[in-house]
C-alpha cells in the first residue's frame, strides 16, 4: 500500500467519496486506482508470446470503499458510470455478462485463494473512458484487486496479481486475453513505457522522448472484445503457428510462404513484423530518431488495418489525418474494433493537429473526436483513506 494519494488524484476521488457518503452514509476508509493503458506499438502480440510497448495513461479507474454496517453479508457496488450491483461473499460468483464480470471474477479468484473479503460498500468511477481501448477493463480488475489486497493484508506479488486478473478476465468475460493489459496497468511507471517480453513476461523501462507530446483521440466506436473478433484473430494466429510447428516470434517472414491459406498468412505477417517493429521503435527511441519511430507506428497501424483487419473507417480517417496534420506518427492501440489512435506530435504542432483532426473526422461525418494530451502514469496501488 503506498503511503499518501496524490493531489490530482484527490480531487478526482472527491465525488466518489461523497457518493459514498450520500448513499451509504459512510466515510471512506480504502481507496484504490489504476490507471488505462495505451499501447505505442506491438499489439496482437502478445498472446504469441511475442513483444509489445505499453504505458500507464494518466486516465483512472477509482474505487472508494467502506465497512458495510447494515449487517449484510455481500459487497454493495454503486457507480458513477454504470449500474449498481450486489457481490455475494463466501462462494463462487457467476457470471452475469456486464461490467460486474470483472468484479466478480477477480473476488471470486481471491476466495478461492482462501482470501476472506469483509462485507464492504464501494463506489466506483473515474475518467477513463470505457470500451475505448485504453483497457478499463483490465484498470477495473487491477483496482478491485490492489483495493482487496489492501482492505485483507493479503497481498500478491505484482506478477501474480496481475496473471489473477488476466484469469478473471478468462473466466468471466470470456475474453482470451494476452497479459498486455494486466502487466501494463500493474506494471506502469511515471514517464516511461514498458518494453514487454511476453515469453519471459518481463519488463524492461522505456524512456520516453521529452520533446514529444503523446495524443489519444478517441474514434467513438466502441469495441467489445468478446463479440468473437478478438477470439477469432487469437484462433488464425495459432493455426499459423501450429502450422509453422513454432511461435510467430521465432518465426522468419520468408518462412511465412509455407502458410497456404491466404488469410491466415496476413495474420501471421502483422505479428512477425509487428515483433520487428516494437523492437526497430525500442532502438530508434535510445538513439533519439523519433522520425524513425513514428514511420514505425505508421506502419503499424497500416499492417493492423491491411493485414490483421482490426482497424475500421474511422481509426484509419484519424491516423490519415495525423499523417496530414504533420505528427510524427499514428496508429490505432490497443485490441481495435474501435476505440482510439495514439499519436506522436512534436509540441509546436500541437494546435494544428487538434484543428485538422476535428475538421477531417467532422467532414466524414463521424461527429466531433474527443483528443486527450495524456503522460504516463503510475501502476494500481491502494491506500488508507482515514
Ligand atoms: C486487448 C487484449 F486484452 C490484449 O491482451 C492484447 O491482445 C490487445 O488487445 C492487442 O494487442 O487489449
């Protein structure tokens, strides 16, 4: 548990606390928050064991908690953003397909550990938007699990924490998830990304450029993992590698001419060059050739949108209009259907980026983007509130 919450941070728990206190008529006594994720470059890459470069966003899931004292024996969940919900203690929860999956699998991953979670009231919120690829859900699973942690003195190494929530995930959203998102939001420091070893499940610290500004523009189409794309470009990856008879990151792309079926050899295509590319950005950021690493998101995106087929109209107007509007380089993040581009502008096109993107994604008719000047921020963490 660190020892004191920070003033943003303060002021964003601020209306939960007093939702807390207006409905359940109770102080906060916990705290939890976890920040989004969003990935520079390398994504569809982890589940094959392969490379990817996340950073925390300073954009939060928040949790408040206090002792329920009605003499109930359950977890009472209120929401800033989404219903309220009702978790039973002491067995197993079961899915109920909505936002609670996350907050019951990770419970239920903790009970059956033998961890003896009290009767509890939590409010829960924030600011990072959900469904924009920016893993709420993983920030949501993190959170509950550092608050759990915290409120039992049953605490996990990071690792394992985070491999907890990947299950959960698993088991009760019915996502096949990699470990980018967990490790990502557990792993997060300030002012750096993360070089992910997906083998390994290592990580190494990034530095990031400081004469570079990191945008997020949200394309408004909200993706839904488990809606079957996902599961489907996780199933044509490993038929690749079943194929090939090794992982894709141990695979050469000459080699991929072996891969018969037409699709399943464009999937397999994105992620040996994907793996290249996270590895040719690393090296670009150390020798400061920030031109370099931005051709390098460029041409993931296009590889995600041509090949993997996990970009839609309006990620690829907006990473267009990145281009265009001279920033250094643009790619959707995160698992796509939707959700949002990450960019790379120099600070003295900051304005002009803002002014050319809202005009090209308007003239398309997708309405007003939503851009968010974001740094990177901390892993979940827990407090004492009193
Ligand atoms: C989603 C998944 F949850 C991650 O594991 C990862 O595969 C990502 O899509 C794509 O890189 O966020």
């Amino acid at each position: 548990m660190s020892k004191s919450v920070s003033t943003p941070l303060k002021v964003l728990f601020a209306p939960l606390v007093k939702v807390l206190k207006q409905r359940c008529g109770s102080d906060a006594v916990w705290a939890a928050a976890a920040p989004g994720r969003v990935n520079l470059i390398g994504d569809h890459t982890d589940y094959s064991q392969g490379f990817a470069l996340p950073m925390g966003l300073n954009l939060y899931t928040l949790i408040v908690a206090s002792p329920r004292r009605d003499g109930s024996d359950a977890i009472r969940i209120l929401s800033t953003q989404e219903g309220d919900a009702i978790l039973r203690l002491g067995c197993d929860e079961s899915p109920m397909g909505d936002w609670t999956d996350y907050l019951r699998g990770v419970l239920t991953l903790y009970q059956r550990r033998g961890v003896q979670v009290p009767a509890l009231d939590l409010v829960v919120g924030g600011n990072l938007p959900l469904g924009a690829g920016l893993s709420s859900s993983a920030s949501l699973e993190l959170c509950f699990a550092a608050l759990i942690e915290a409120i039992t003195g049953h605490e996990l190494p990071v690792k394992e924490r985070a491999l907890l929530c990947q299950q959960a995930e698993h088991e009760f959203a019915g996502v096949p998830c990699g470990i980018l998102d967990q490790f990502a939001v557990s792993f997060a420091k300030e002012n750096t990304a993360m070089l992910l070893d997906c083998r390994e499940q290592s990580i190494e610290s990034i530095e990031l450029p400081s004469h570079v500004r990191i945008a997020i523009v949200d394309s408004g189409v909200r993706h839904a993992l488990a809606d079957g794309g996902y599961a489907e470009r996780r199933a044509q990856v490993e038929e690749a590698q079943e194929v090939l008879g090794k992982s894709l990151r141990d695979t050469h792309p000459e080699t991929l001419s072996l891969l018969s079926d037409a699709t399943i050899k464009k999937r397999a295509q994105h992620v040996v060059t994907e793996n290249n590319r996270v590895q040719l950005f690393v090296a670009a950021l150390g020798k400061g050739d920030i031109a370099t690493a931005g051709e390098l998101m460029y041409a993931s995106h296009e590889s995600l949108s041509r090949d993997f087929a996990v970009s839609c109209l309006e990620l690829d107007t907006l990473v267009d209009a990145a281009r265009d509007a001279g920033a250094i380089g643009a790619r959707m993040t995160g698992g796509g259907f939707g959700g949002s581009m990450v960019a790379f502008v120099a600070h003295d096109k900051a304005k002009v980026f803002e002014m050319s993107i809202t005009e090209r994604f308007k003239a398309a008719g997708y309405g007003e983007p939503v851009i968010r000047w974001i740094s990177a921020a901390s892993g979940a963490q827990a407090w004492n509130w009193t």
